[in-house]
C-alpha cells in the first residue's frame, strides 16, 4: 500500500522533521494564537464582584440574624 515511510502526524513530530531537514524557521504550528475578549473579561469580573457582594451582605445579615438569636 505505501512505501514503508511514515508520514509525521503531529506538531512535535512535524517540528522535528522540519529540524532535521534543515528548514527550522519554516516550521509553524498551526494553533492560532489566544484572542482575549476585554469586554468579555470585564464583563466576568463585573459579575464576579456583584456575587461577591451579595455573599457580604447575607453573610452579614445571617450573622445579625444569629446574634438577635442569642439576644433572646
């Protein structure tokens, strides 16, 4: 079926047959870079914070609720 020869299937095996023949700087990994969102990221950390401030208040609330408790 074929002539014996593997072909490289990954990018570490692709990088290091690119190596080995020589042409190291036209080796590229088709990953594409990260795109980071800011609005997205604001977005997340604005809902964080309400979260947060919410779990204060009814921290505080429960830990005024258990004080009246113990005032009786």
């Amino acid at each position: 079926m074929g002539s014996g020869s593997t072909r490289p299937n990954n990018a570490d095996e692709k990088m290091i047959a690119a190596i080995e023949r020589g042409d190291r700087d036209a080796f590229n990994d088709r990953k594409p870079a990260k795109n980071t969102d800011k609005k997205l990221i604001k977005e997340k950390e604005a809902r964080s914070e309400k979260a947060q401030e919410k779990t204060g208040r009814l921290k505080a609330l429960r830990l005024a609720a258990e004080k009246q408790a113990k005032a009786k």
